[in-house]
C-alpha cells in the first residue's frame, strides 16, 4: 500500500511538472513574452508625468495659435493660404482626438508604471518552466525507484512555496489588476486604424505649421498686427517635432507588441498562474504517508 502510494504521489507531482513546462508553450509565452518585454522598453521615454504634460502643453500650444490665427484671417481676406484653411478645419477634431488620447495614456500611467516594476516579461515562461523540469525530474527518479524520501518531496515543496510566494515577493496581486485596466484602455489605441490616423493628423499638422509659418506669420507682422501664440508656436515648433514624432513612431511599432501581450491571459489571473499550482504542489509533496500498518484491520 506504502509503495502505491508513493508511485500516486510521485504520478501526480510529474503531471503537475509537466504542466509548468508545457504551459508557456500552449499560451505561446515564448513568443509573446519578448514582445511585452519590448512594448514596456519602447514606451518608457513617455510614459513620464513630465513627458505625458509636454505632450498636452503641445496641443494646448498649437490650439492658442488657431484661435489666434482664425480671426485674424477672417478679418483679412487678403491673407489667403488654402493649406492653412484645411488645417483649421480639421484641427478641431484633431484637437479633440489627440487631447482625448494623451489624457487617456496619462490616466494610465500607473498602470504602465506597475507593469514596467514587475519582473521582465521575457523571464515569465522560465519561472514556470524551471521548477516544471525539477519537479518532473525528481517524481520521476521517486517513480522509477519507488521512493517516497523527503529529500525529494521536501524541495519540491520548497519549489511549491516559492511558486506562492512569487506574486506576493513583486506586488503581483497589486500590479496585475492595474496592468489589465492599462491593456483595456489601450485595446483603442494600439490599432493599426488608429495609428494611422494619427499619423495623419500629425502631417496634417506640419502641414498647417508650414502655412502658419510662410504664409500666416509674415503677413501678420508687415500688418503689425500682434500675434504671440503663433510666435510662440513657430518658435516651439521643432521642439514639438522632434518630442512628438518618436511618440508617435513608438506608437506605430508598438502595435503588434501590443496584440500579442493582449492575446495572453488577462493580466488579473497572473497571480494565480503561480499561487493555484504552487498551493498544489505544496499540498501533494507534503501530504502525509499512508501507514501499512494502521490500514490492516
């Protein structure tokens, strides 16, 4: 009975080895991991309070000069820049568009904030994997052997309770839930449709800088008429450019990146992923042996 035992025991803990080793690949961790892991490395330059300010101090700066500008060139019917008159219909919605999408990645930035201090992504299918092989090597010498020793059971508890204790030791059950309301928002976002369209309102917008600049401005100022925020702006312009461009850029590369984290788990079951096999792990190493001698009546 003792040895039948034994084999269950040793039986149950190489399944459950095997499941650790075979789970990455299943949920194609190996792949998708480096991915989340480059996601979080590209987005890190803005996702900054400092940066995310500056990003909306643009938008801000670039809509004091429209509705600057507008009037003054109603009133001026001499001043006439076709490019100028298309960016001042669509800025509106570019406006609204761009200024809805900074305050939704900074709403967010905790979030990324948590996800960017948890272990790097491309460590995750190697704690599941190493301990998966340990444990099957060591049920699987108990099997073949028919030994029941602690020397074998008692680190495969160690490797159990170090399972549990892994989401506790980085913040998991904190960090996960915010992680999961980051992905969620940025499931909008990080679209190819949308990108593009960001892209286009960027040139649409370098394109009405260009009219405000060699059209708008000069005219302005040989009428004398003041005109500060497009001073401003003109004078801020390659700063914009050269702080808005690789955000956009990291936006576009980050896409793919974004669709394979997006197409694991939700970010709220991490913790579980290790606490659920690690509690079983612990529970079949240590369960107490059956004595022979007790079972006989």
């Amino acid at each position: 009975m003792g040895t039948r035992r034994s084999s269950a025991r040793m039986v149950a803990l190489a399944v459950l080895g095997l499941g650790l080793v075979l789970a990455p690949a299943v949920f194609g961790m190996f792949q998708r991991a480096p991915l989340g892991a480059e996601m979080i490395r590209d987005f890190k330059p803005f996702m900054t309070e400092e940066r995310l300010a500056g990003f909306q101090g643009h938008l801000a700066g670039i809509d004091a000069a429209v509705q600057e500008i507008d009037p003054l060139v109603e009133a001026r019917p001499a001043i006439d820049s076709p490019a100028y008159a298309t960016f001042s219909d669509d800025w509106p919605e570019i406006h609204t568009t761009m200024t809805s999408l900074m305050d939704d990645v900074a709403a967010n930035r905790e979030g990324y904030e948590a996800v960017a201090s948890l272990p790097d992504f491309r460590l995750f299918p190697w704690f599941f994997v190493v301990p998966g092989v340990v444990i099957l090597l060591l049920a699987g010498y108990g099997a073949v052997r028919g030994l029941d020793a602690r020397w074998i059971r008692w680190p495969i508890a160690a490797l159990g309770i170090a399972l549990v204790v892994l989401p506790f030791a980085v913040g998991m059950f904190d960090k996960a839930p915010r992680g999961a309301a980051m992905m969620g928002a940025f499931e909008t976002i990080e679209t190819t449709q949308n990108v593009a369209r960001i892209q286009g309102y960027f040139a649409t917008m370098a394109a009405g800088q260009g009219a405000i600049r060699l059209d708008i401005a000069p005219e302005l100022a040989r009428a004398g008429v003041p005109h500060p925020a497009t001073e401003e702006l003109d004078a801020e312009w390659i700063r914009i450019l050269n702080d808005m461009t690789p955000m956009i850029g990291a936006m576009s590369d980050s896409v793919d990146n974004y669709q394979a984290v997006a197409s694991l788990s939700s970010f709220r079951l991490f913790p579980w992923f290790f606490l659920a096999p690690g509690a079983l792990l612990v529970l079949i190493a240590l369960a107490p042996r059956r004595n022979p001698r007790k079972a006989q009546p």
